[in-house]
C-alpha cells in the first residue's frame, strides 16, 4: 500500500509518523511545498520576541529524522500542483529543478493548512508588511526588524497571531499598535470576557478597535497605516493578522466537495466525497462537537489528533473524529484567556436553549499567597444540564479549568454533576469548592429555580422597570457602582426590608455574584421578586471599559 501526503507540518507529518508505527509494509510519501516538514508553527511569535531563543528548538522533527527513523520518503520543496482521481496519482513540481513528475498513490492525505489573508488594500505590496505562517515568514521579519532597527510596529488584527505577535514585539521593545475591525480583541470569546484581554493590552501597548486598514504608504523610511476612520499610524512593520483562508485549491479543482467557507467536506473517518483521499487540519470542516454544524477550526489540537486518526484508518482501523471544541487558551502579557465549546454569541445565533453564568473565584484558596481573580463563564442547558461552553481569563489557573471543562463537555457530564467532580486540592493550587464546582453549583441552583440571573448586557432593556440594589459594602461602592442603584449592604438587608419595594422586580448585585445570590435568597423567601445580576459588578463594569 502506498500513502502520499499533501503538507508535511501539523497534520501531515502526524499521518506519516503513525502510519509507519502502524506498519512497516506501508510505502509512505511526504510532500511538502516549503523547506522545512514538522516545524512548530506555535512558536514562532516567541522566537521572535527571543522567548525561544534558539530557532533549532522550532524543528521538532527534520526531513532527514523523518527518513532514518521512520523510513518515510519526504521530499521538501516539492508542491503538489494537480490530483489526477481517475489515475490516482498527483502532478509535483520540483520547486529545485522546476522538474514536473507523476506519483501514484493507494490512498492520498490532504494536509495543506491555511493561508494568511492578504486583503487587496492599496499598497499592500511595500515593503515590510509580512504575515506569519512558516519559518520564512518569521526569519523575513526578524531580518526586517534588525535592518530597520524597528522601534515601532502596527498589528492589523487583534485574533490570537496577532496578540501573540504584539506581545512579543512589544518584549524586543518596540511601541506597538495592534488595530482590529471588531469592537472587541479574540473574537471566539464573547466581549465582557474579552474585555479584560483589551484592559490589559491597553496598558503596554496602543489599541485602536471598531476601526479597520483602508490603505498602506510609505512615509520616508516607514509606513503609514491609514484606517478607515481617517487615523494614520506609523510603523517600521506591519503584521498583518486578520483570519486565514482553507488552502483547498487542489481539492477544489479535483471536484472534491468543498463547503460554504471553501473547506474541505470529510466525513466522521476524515474522508473526502472520494474515498481514497482523506483531509485533515486548517482546510477542513467538521462537525462541531456541541452544535454539530460545519466548523472551521484553525488550530494544532484537532489537526495533530485528526492526523493520527487518519493513519488508523487507513490502515484499517475505524475510528470516528468527534469533532472539535475549538479550545483555545492564549497569554496576552500578564494574562491568560482560555475558552472551549460555544460561546454566548453562537448560542444566540443558532436559538440554542442556554443560560449563561459569571463567577470570579479565587484561583487558589484566598487566604494562601498569591491567589488571582478568574473570570469564568459557563453556558449550559437548563432543561438537560448540558454544558455547552465555557471561558476564563485570569492571571493563573485559567488552563487548569477550561481543560476540566473541556473534558466535562466530551465526556456528556452535566452541569449538576460538576458539583460533584472530585478535584485535586490543597491551599497553593486550587481551593475546597474549585472554580469548576462552583460553576455547577451555580447553574444547578438555576436550574432548581432557587435563583434567577439577568446578563450584563440584559439590564440595559429593564433599566427603569426594576430596582438596582447594590448589597456590597460603602467602601466597594465608592469605588465605583452601577448609576440608580439603591443600596442596602448584605448585613443590613434583613432588618431594612421594609425600604424594599414589593411591586418591583430587585436585581441585585454584590462585587463578583456570590452575596447578590445571598441577598436574592433573603428577599425570594420574603416575596419580593429577585434576580441576580451574573458576574455581578466585575463583569459589568468590564464590559463597559473595552
Ligand atoms: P500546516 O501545519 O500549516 O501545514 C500545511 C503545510 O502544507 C504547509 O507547510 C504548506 O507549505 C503545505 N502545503 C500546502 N499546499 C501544498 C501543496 N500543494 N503541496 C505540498 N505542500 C503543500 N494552533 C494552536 O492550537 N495553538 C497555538 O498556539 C497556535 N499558534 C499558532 C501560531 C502561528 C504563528 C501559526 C501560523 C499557527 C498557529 N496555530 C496554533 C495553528 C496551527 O499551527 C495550525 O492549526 C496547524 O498547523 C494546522 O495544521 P495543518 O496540517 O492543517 O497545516
């Protein structure tokens, strides 16, 4: 059996390596368009920021350890230019010689990644304005920063690259300005959780939002970046970060099914509409995991997995793809934002039942050193406890959670159950009642009616038919407090009921949820209607600071 493989990074190598472990019979071809297979392509913004100082690190595997370890026949700079399905064979270009031979397969792997979007804006051809896939694309620009002694750089694009990237350049020492489109940073993440992420930025570096590139020039020996809002921006580079487009023209050509977005359609077995060819990676789409629409998920995790699977299969094994979460975690300076599954924006869109709750624990017991605040946010079914997708954003203990969650999503456990899924503690890594347990404690009471909550973003459109009651203390509130709210501190609120209008829905509201959810207890089993106000005052005031 002979098995050709487009793409020798992520997925590709991933096939080839598994496959050789699963048979030695097996004839196993690698193509890969550029110089290098297996490079890490998740490092590279920290070899440019010096963090992985030595660039040998970022070669997980060369051409010539793939060959004598794996005895697996890779041919660099070698591009795939047609698939031939009738003769199952592939035309290559040798991109040394510029020779153009045919190679015969039995089954043929598809891995041929995204690539950076390059909108035509004018002047996006002058010099110094990169993207960042591949080795090439992170030597030209550390070659660039060097020649032109950088001091200042634009981002066009505030997704994960492109944060990657600003905080890393902003660590060579450069004043970076990152500008995005979207009135948010990181847009998997919903915008109250994102907030925090632009606070952060903001304060190392410049951060222009809801505004986008109309045009690129050249100011001397720098360009200038003038954004459709008319703001010109000078930089000595700019990256630019903007999404990425499913590399699938050869499938496309091929009369593979291709979905909506261009990607590649494989079924469960990661198989094409032609069952000798498989596809994996960046150009595919999948059915995600809590929704099971079509999805285009650009990240290593379900490539890496995807590949293996791919080998299995081919050599016999039927193993199913579950599809991806999307989980995705990212430093941005000091913090750490993660996320997994749908989040509330996705809910909405496709009328999913959800409810959507905020707390901010503790990552460790409070009382032992160095505990950080974590946002955290759970969206759930509350008819079946499903939990549908989560996110975090703290200085620590961030990948901990979502990974929990993840893993509670894939394993069908409901959000009643994580109150009851037993986690390691002790004071310097976790507390009694973790994070995680918290969250299904708090969906479980709302499920079991004992409280009702109301989103950040959902008092706009009550505001007037309600009563605001602040139950935190005066020093909290003078610190900052939501206008027209009554305030009546948790202490007090028993023997100041009488102050409590009866005709009026309360909402309540404490520092981070917990005491308001004391406070609605107290008046619910008073007759007054009650509801909590989700995240309370943390996350309404961060969404209002984006
Ligand atoms: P790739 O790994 O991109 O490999 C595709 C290869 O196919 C390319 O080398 C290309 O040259 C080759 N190719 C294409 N067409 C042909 C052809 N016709 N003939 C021969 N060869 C061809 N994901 C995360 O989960 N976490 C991260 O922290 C993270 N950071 C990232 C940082 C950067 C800067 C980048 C660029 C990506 C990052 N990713 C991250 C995404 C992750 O790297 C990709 O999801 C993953 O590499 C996709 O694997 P793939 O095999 O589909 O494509």
């Amino acid at each position: 059996m002979k098995i050709v493989i487009v793409g020798g990074v992520a997925g590709g190598a991933n096939v080839a390596t598994r496959a050789r472990r699963l048979s030695e019979e097996v004839e196993i071809v690698l193509l890969e368009r550029g110089p290098n297979v297996s490079f890490a392509n998740c490092g590279l913004p920290y070899h440019i920021g010096g963090e992985i100082a030595d660039r040998k690190k970022l070669l997980v595997q060369t051409a010539e350890g793939l060959r004598q370890l794996f005895n697996i026949d890779v041919r660099e700079l070698n591009e795939v230019i047609e698939i031939h399905r009738s003769k199952k064979c592939v035309s290559i270009r040798n991109l040394s010689s510029g020779e153009i031979y045919e190679e015969t397969y039995d089954h043929l792997v598809l891995s041929t990644g995204a690539t950076p979007l390059r909108p035509a804006l004018p002047g996006i051809d002058l010099p110094g304005i990169f993207s960042l896939r591949d080795l090439a694309d992170m030597d030209g620009i550390i070659s660039w920063l060097d020649l032109k002694k950088a001091k200042t750089a634009v981002i066009a694009g505030g997704g994960f690259i492109g944060l990657e990237v600003a905080e890393q350049l902003h660590r060579r020492g450069l004043s970076v300005t990152v500008i995005d489109s979207n009135e948010q940073l990181l847009m998997p993440f919903d915008l109250e959780m994102s907030a925090p992420i632009a606070a952060e930025v903001r304060e190392k570096i410049n951060l222009i939002l809801s505004d986008g590139v109309k045009e690129f020039t050249q100011s001397g020996d720098q360009l200038e970046v003038v954004t459709r809002k008319g703001e010109k921006l000078l930089g000595d580079i700019v990256i630019l970060s903007i999404g990425v487009r499913p590399e699938s023209e050869l499938a496309r050509v091929a009369g593979l099914e291709l979905g909506e977005r261009g990607c590649v359609v494989v079924d469960k077995f990661l198989q094409t509409s032609d069952p000798n060819i498989w596809a994996v990676g960046d150009s595919v789409e999948l059915k995600h995991r809590v929704s099971g629409k079509a999805v285009n998920i650009a990240l290593a995790g379900p490539a890496n997995r995807g590949g293996r699977l791919i080998a299995d299969n081919i050599l016999g094994k039927r193993r199913e793809f579950r599809g991806p979460l999307g989980t995705a975690i990212i430093r941005v300076f000091g913090l750490t934002a993660a996320c997994t599954g749908l989040n509330e924006r996705t809910c909405r869109i496709q009328d999913l039942p959800y409810k959507a709750i905020h707390l901010h624990p503790n990552s460790h017991a409070g009382y032992y050193p160095n505990a950080h605040p974590i946002a955290l946010k759970l969206m759930f079914n509350p008819t079946s406890g499903q939990i549908l997708g989560a996110q975090a954003v703290g200085e620590d203990g961030v990948d901990k959670r979502i990974d929990v969650l993840a893993t509670a999503i894939a394993g069908g456990i409901t959000v009643e159950e994580l109150v009851d899924i037993d986690l390691c503690y002790a004071p310097p890594f976790g507390s009694a009642k973790d994070p995680v347990n918290l969250a299904g404690m708090i969906a479980s009471n709302i499920q079991e009616e004992l409280v009702e909550t109301i989103s950040w973003d959902g008092l706009s459109a009550v505001k007037g038919d309600v009563v605001l009651l602040d139950v935190r203390s005066k020093l909290e509130r003078d610190k900052g407090m939501i206008p027209d709210s009554l305030h009546i501190p948790l202490p007090e609120l028993r023997s100041r009921l009488n102050e409590i209008p009866k005709d009026q829905t309360v909402i309540a509201y404490c520092q981070s949820g917990q005491r308001s959810y004391n406070a609605c207890r107290i008046l619910l089993q008073n007759d007054v209607r009650c509801m909590n106000l989700s995240g309370a005052y943390k996350t309404w005031s961060a969404a209002r600071i984006t």
